[in-house]
C-alpha cells in the first residue's frame, strides 16, 4: 500500500509544474495560459482560486483559452505579451459550448439588453438618471460595452454581467451572469439566489414569490438533499426534494433536455400591460416559433415528475383564470382608455411620466398587475392577493378611474376637439361600468347577487360571534 501511494504522489508532482506559492497546475496546460496563472496567482489568488476549483481546471481549460483575443478584435489588449480580451462572450464561450450558446441567443434573456428606448429605461436614464441606469438597470439588463480608442472599456459600460448584455464582437448576453466566474458552477447557476440577482423587487418577484411558494419551502428545508452539484442533475432521478427555478425553465428531465433558452416552457407572457401567449407576436409577425401549446406541454412535463395528471391539468385552469382575469378586467379596459386619452391629447403625448395619470397607469400593470400574474404562475397566493389583485383593484377604482374622469372633466370646459375626445373617453369608462365585474361599484348588481352576499356576510359575523 506505501509502494502505490508513494507512486501515486509521484505521478501527480509529474504531471504538475510547481508556481508560485507552492501551488501548482496540470504539466497539459498552454504556455500561455501557464504563465498567466503564475502571475496571477500571486496577484490575485482568488480568482486563481475560483479557477482552479472549476471544470475547466480539470480539462486544462485555462486563461488563454478563453481570454485569447484575434487581430481585429474591438477590445483586444496587448498584456505582458498577449493579446487578450478582458470580455469573454458567449461567442468565445461557443468555442466548446455551441449549443448553450445558440439556445441563449435565441432567448428572452439574450434580448435583455434592448430595454433602450422602454419606459423603464425612460425612468433609468432620464427620470431618475444616467448613474442610475448605469448602476441598476443595465446591471441586470445589460449594456452596448463600448471600447476606449486605446482598447480599454469604457467605465459607463464596464464592469456589467448583464444578461442582455451587448459585446464588442457583436454576441449578446453574458454566460457569467448565470455562471459565476472563475469556477462556473453548475451548483451556483440553478440555486434560486442566483436568478434572484435581477428577478427580484416590486415589479417581478420571482425570488421572493418563490420563497413564498410550497416549492420554495421544500427547497430551504430540504436544500441538503437537492444534489446541486450533480452532473446530470435530472429531478426525479438525481433530486426530488424541491424544484428550483432551473428545474422548471431549464434543467433536464426524465422527458426533456437541459435547454439554455428559459422561455422555451413558458405559455403565457406575463411582462406586459396585457398578456398573451407567448408565441403570439411572433405569429402576428409571420414569424415561425414554437407554439405556447408545446411550451405548456413541455412545462407539465416537468411538473408530472411529482405531481398526478389531475393535478398539473387544475393548476393551468387556475392559473389561466387568473390571468384572464386581469386582461379583462382591468388591463384591456385601462389601456384602453389610458391610450385614448393620451393619443387625444388629454395628456401630453410625446413626454412619458410627467402626467400622473401616467405613473399610475405604470403601477397598475408594471408593478401590481404582474405581481398578480406571477403569483398565480408560481404558487404564491400572498403575492396573487394582497400584493397583487388587491392592490390592481384599489389603483383601477381609487386612482386611475377618478384620475381620467378629472381630465375629462377639465377638458370638457375647455370645448373644441379636447371636449370631443373628453366625451368619448367618458363613454369608455361607462362602458366598462356597464360589465358585470365591475356592476358591484355602481351598486347596479342584481337583485340576487346582492342578496346572495348579503346573507354570506350574516353567516361570516354570527359564525365569529359563536
């Protein structure tokens, strides 16, 4: 047994050069990538550290090999006799990873950087201000990194790990959001933390509604067994405690492969002031997409790893009742409207958020109307309720109904075509007045609803009286 050991030891100092303090690294790895470590490993031994933890470690995948820069490339830097890249981009990740990479770049997230020119980049850069989107926004959504005449980058686009991010050769995206670098983890991408860098606040809670959620629950007591770190990482097979958000948008099943395009399962798009499916703009557009139904059936997929058939098929009528809801209640009727009275002129058109009708109608489906929907898809009833539907309702007939009939009303004294554009926009809001959701507020229900409520509420106070 000494004789073994006593080889084995000698084999390994065989296949290692020894660098600086004392550490060493594989005798495969490139001379270049070699001599970037020893340098590095004395400056900046956490990042070494990082490295050598990785898989790319074990596969001699090293600085040079990702940080390698061509002739002609934007931000190439000469650097103690290299040429290199600070940026690495999924197109220099696709070296080795061509299909993650082509899966993200047809991805939700790889287009996060085209918040340009939103309404939410609107209050970034102009209402609240350039440091601000800077600091915030495009550090989730990513920025257009801009490279310095002498190749450095420019320090109001850089640092940014923004998963739309946009590269100097032109990729989008950065795999590093996910992926911390320098390990890379695999165990670090599908902890629900991770997402929750961007997917957090009170415009889209993914993180806390998760933490809210029964899947949640089970993951933070069960996170022991959650084998994050496997290889193949299949719930059912590898896990089954709880699923996380990579589960559910991403990892492999029994049924399905891991897929680096998280809206490839999602049926619904829950980001706008209306819902749709989510292939429906590309459809209104000609264009040839995966359609919401196979999305769904690939998300059930997932959830028929743990729950009946029965089961998965009474949760999408839930949530789809749900969303339903809010479209026709709340959202089709206030665009609607919304859009009418700036189109006439009854707001200023051309300026956003300096109308308060405007941040209130921003509230409404930004904040509260996608909390409610979100909720709805991911278990959190605190979130579909009190920090969503209730919240909807008390902005729809608190603010934003009196918020319109005031316009109007001082655009009817006005007279002309303000008074015109004023009657039609009054006419609106009868209307929606006039559906049966909304009779309870004018007190215009039948007789029988009423009743009905009525003897509920005598139940409910004797009930608590007993």
């Amino acid at each position: 047994m000494k004789q073994i050991s006593l080889f084995v030891v000698i084999s390994m100092m065989a296949a290692s050069v020894v660098i600086g303090q004392g550490r060493s690294v594989p005798a495969s790895l490139s001379e270049e990538s070699a001599a970037c470590v020893e340098c590095h490993e004395a400056d900046m031994p956490g990042m070494t550290g990082e490295w050598r933890h990785s898989r790319h470690y074990a596969a001699d995948v090293g600085c040079y090999e990702c940080h390698a820069a061509n002739e002609g490339d934007a931000d190439l830097i000469e650097h103690n006799g290299f040429n290199i890249a600070v940026i690495v981009s999924p197109k220099d990740c696709s070296k080795c990873h061509q299909q993650e990479y082509d899966e993200f770049q047809k991805s939700h997230h790889a287009d996060a950087g085209k918040i340009l020119g939103s309404l939410d980049n609107v209050l970034g850069e102009v209402v609240e201000g350039p440091a601000a989107a800077v600091n915030g926004c495009k550090q989730c959504h990513g920025s257009i990194v801009k490279v310095n005449d002498d190749g450095s980058l420019d320090p109001d686009t850089w640092p940014n790990t923004g998963m739309g991010r946009i590269n100097p050769d032109g990729s989008k995206g950065s795999c590093a959001a996910c992926h911390s670098r320098h390990s890379f983890d695999a165990a670090l991408a599908r902890q629900p933390e991770n997402c929750g860098k961007c997917h957090l606040g009170p415009d889209h809670p993914q993180k806390e509604i998760f933490e809210e959620s029964k899947h949640g629950i089970a993951y933070y007591a069960n996170i022991d067994r959650m084998n994050l770190g496997n290889a193949s990482w299949v719930v059912g097979i590898d896990y089954s405690a709880a699923p996380t958000c990579a589960t559910c948008h991403m990892s492999a099943t029994r049924d399905l492969p891991l897929t680096h395009d998280v809206g490839d399962r999602i049926s619904w798009t829950l980001r706008p002031p209306v819902s749709q499916k989510i292939d429906a703009a590309a459809r209104a557009k000609g264009k040839q997409t995966k359609s919401w139904e196979s999305r769904r059936s690939d998300m059930q997929k997932v959830c028929a790893n743990c729950h009946t058939s029965n089961y998965v098929k009474n949760f999408y009528v839930q949530y789809d009742g749900a969303v339903n809801l809010y479209n026709d209640k709340f959202a089709v009727p206030a665009t609607r409207i919304y859009k009418k009275v700036r189109s006439s002129g009854l707001i200023t058109n051309d300026i956003a958020f300096d109308d308060k009708l405007e941040w209130t109608y921003f509230y409404l489906w930004h904040h509260e109307g996608r909390r409610a929907r979100m909720g709805a898809a991911m278990f959190a009833p605190d979130y579909t309720q009190w920090h969503g539907f209730y919240e909807i309702a008390e902005r729809f007939y608190m603010e934003f109904i009196p918020e319109v009939m005031e316009i109007v009303e001082k655009a009817k004294t006005e007279g002309g075509d303000k008074a015109t554009a004023a009657e039609e926009v009054e006419k609106m809001v009868a209307e929606v007045f006039e559906m049966d959701q909304h009779k309870w507020f004018t007190g215009n229900e039948p007789a029988e609803v009423k009743a009905a409520r009525k003897k509920a509420a005598e139940e409910f106070r004797k009930r608590y009286a007993e």
